[in-house]
C-alpha cells in the first residue's frame, strides 16, 4: 500500500479505536519499512496519549449547581389524601391490592368485571371496581409479589399451575392510594 | 378458600436503581429502553431523586464538555446549569425515536456553550500543515504538555474543536458524535482528522514561539 493510503489510517490506528484489526495490521506492517510513516504514527500515538490524559483528568462540576436546580424543580401536584397515613407507593399498592382481595373473597357471587386492557403496549388490565384513572392523573407504578390466587381472585387470569407460585405483578396506584390497574411482571 | 398471602412490596428502598432492573423503586417502575425518557419525565414533574439520577449520571459529561469547549469553568458552569433548567422546563423537546437522552443533553449544552463562546473564529495555520517534529510532545514535562495541548484545542475553530472534544477528550463514538452533532459519521472523522491536523500544527507553532521566550 501506498504512503497516501496508509496516512488516511495513521489517526484511526494511533487511537487505537473504530479500525479493524486487518487494517490496524497493515499500517503496522508498513510503517516498519518507511520511517516518514513510522514517524507520523509515533506523532499521533503521542496526541492521543495526551488526550487520553485529559480525558482522565476528570473535573467535576460544583455541587452547589445540583442544590440550585433541585429548588428549581417544579411542586409535584398532589391530591390531598383521605386520612393522615402517608403511604409510600409499596405500601398502598401492598394494602389496596389486600383490599380488593379481601373483596373477591367475602363476595364470592359476585362476577367481577371483566379486565379491560388499557393500553396494548403496556399490558395493564384494569382493575374490577376499580376508579377509572383520568387523564391528568398521575399515577405511580409499583411491582409486588403475590400468589397466584390472589391473582385470579382479583379476576387475572392464572393458569392453574401457577396458583400457588409468588407471581410478581406491576400495581398502577391512583393519586388517591387506590390500585387502579394490573400486569404480570413477566 | 385460603387466607390471602402477605403482599410484600417487591420493592422496598426509596433509591432508583439504574438500567440493570425495570424498576424506579417506589415511584415508578419502566424498562431500561424507556428509563431515560421516564426519569426526565419524573423530573419534570418535580420528583427530586429522578432528577438528582439524571443529573449524577449526565452532569460530569456536560461540565468537562463545557469546560473544554470554552476553558472556562465559570461558563462551564453556567452552561451546565442551563441545560438542566431547559431540560425539566422544556417539556415537548426529547424524543426518543430521534435519538438518545445523552445526545439531546450535548445538544442543549453544544447550544449553550456557542451562547457564551465565539466557535466561528478564524484560525491561522502555520505553513507546516503537517509537521514532522516527533519531539514536537516530548521534552516537556506532562503538566506542559496537557496545558499545551488544551490550549491549542480552544483555538481550534469550532466545527473541529467540537468533533476533537467529544471524540477525543469525551470519548464518544463517532456515532454517538454524529448524533450529538447533527452530521454524518464521515463528517465527523473528517472533521477530527483535520483538526488533529490543525492541533499538531498549532502545537508546533506554540512550541517554537515558547522556545524563543
């Protein structure tokens, strides 16, 4: 190969990155009989090895620029909750999801409505009885581990393999603590 | 009918894990392909440990970018601060199919520096394009030699001080520069080839006009 040629691959090969190692191969092959090449990738060996050193040098910003842009954020919008509990999502999702089981079991006449799915790509059935989630709300999401029968009592389907196995789940928690929503983690 | 299990939160600590897991304990659960746009999201919204996540994560990478782009830690953080405030205020701007969270960050902060950073200056080039002095980085001690090499890559002018910072000092992919820049990857290789060029020539320059103070 050419002088010319070569030089288009010193740069790649003296970073040492984004060059296969064929071409990495007949650089070094070349440069070992031409010394102007030779010294052109000694040259751009040394930049990089300088950048790298900058690279390394890591500066990092004040902290006082996080604490300024926290006070910046915007107040969360809350609706102010029933009661003086302040539930923490796992918590709430853990006691409405006992709720609604409590429910399906003292009311076993009742047909639970059948799930609705509320979006495709997410995965998630409503809830039976459950408040319909608005718009604007803002709901949080919260994964638990619970029985298959707690499942199926909730009207998820569950195959009957799976009843007494831990099935993990994602829990859609309304603004008002409710679960509002349901999907199989897996 | 048995007694209902004990529903345990799966999830117990308040932290948000990062990209290993699906979840945002406590808050919000997602998937790592969705956890970037769901964090953002969160900030927006006000949620303080999202926001301090997406911040721990992409700060460092803006600072230096800042930093080595105009040489200035005041402007560095400015910019910085800047980018973060349009970040959680700008509501309608990240979109994930056009490209990654990273990238729409160094695209803020490429706009913010240009507010505080002449990049369009002209730069002069020595006659010798591509010098063949191997002791060009050499016989100087290391502290020099970084200043140095600093120094001529704030002269460079800016479409090549862009693609040498992010390539070679960031360490970015050319691919991931291509985003960050808005430019085919050839374009960013050339641009880094010719201003590497441009920096051995400038070093050359500062090293003989140094060797005759």
């Amino acid at each position: 190969m050419t002088c010319e040629v070569i030089r288009e691959q010193l740069i790649e090969t003296a970073r040492g990155r984004e060059l296969s190692s064929d071409l990495r191969a007949i650089v070094f092959g070349h440069v070992v009989d031409c010394p102007q090449c030779a010294e052109q990738l000694e040259l751009q060996q040394r930049l990089s090895a300088v950048f790298s050193e900058i690279a390394l040098r890591c500066a990092t910003p004040p902290k006082r620029i996080e604490d300024a842009l926290l006070r910046q954020l915007p107040v969360p919008i809350r609706k102010k909750r029933p009661g003086v509990w302040e539930w923490t999502g796992a918590g709430a999702a853990a006691a409405a999801l006992a709720i609604v089981f409590l429910w399906a079991q003292h009311h076993p006449g009742a047909t639970p409505a059948a799930p609705v799915a509320l979006s495709q790509s997410s995965g998630f059935v409503t809830l039976p009885f459950a408040e319909e989630t608005s718009a604007e709300e803002q709901t949080d999401i919260v994964r638990v581990s619970l029985s298959g029968e707690s499942l199926l009592a909730m009207g998820i389907p569950v195959s009957s393999d799976l009843l007494d196995q831990q099935i993990q789940a994602d829990v859609e928690i309304g603004m008002d603590g409710t679960a509002r929503a349901i999907r199989l983690a897996n | 009918m048995k007694r209902p299990n004990k529903v345990e939160p799966f999830l117990k600590e308040k932290a948000i894990t990062h990209r290993s897991g699906m979840e945002i304990v406590g808050k919000a659960l997602t998937t790592p392909e969705n956890m970037d746009g769901d964090l953002l999201t969160l900030a927006r919204s006000g949620h303080h440990e999202a926001f301090s996540q997406l911040y721990r994560e992409r700060s460092d990478a803006i600072y230096r970018f800042a930093l080595h782009m105009s040489g200035n830690p005041a402007v560095a953080d400015e910019v910085l601060q800047e980018t973060f405030l349009a970040l959680i205020r700008d509501s309608g701007g990240f979109d994930p199919r056009r490209g990654s969270l990273a990238s729409y960050i160094f695209g803020i902060a490429r706009n913010r520096v240009r507010k505080y950073v002449a990049l369009d200056r002209e730069f002069t080039e020595p006659d010798q394009e591509t010098p063949g002095d191997t002791d060009l980085l050499a016989n100087l001690t290391r502290r020099e030699t970084i200043d140095l090499v600093r120094q001529a890559v704030l002269n460079l002018p800016g479409v090549y001080r862009e693609a040498v910072v992010l390539c070679e000092l960031q360490e970015l992919s050319y691919e991931d520069a291509s985003e960050v820049l808005g430019c085919p990857i050839g374009t960013v290789r050339s641009r880094l080839h010719r201003g590497r060029a441009m920096l051995l020539a400038k070093l050359t320059a500062m090293k003989k006009s140094r060797v005759l103070v």
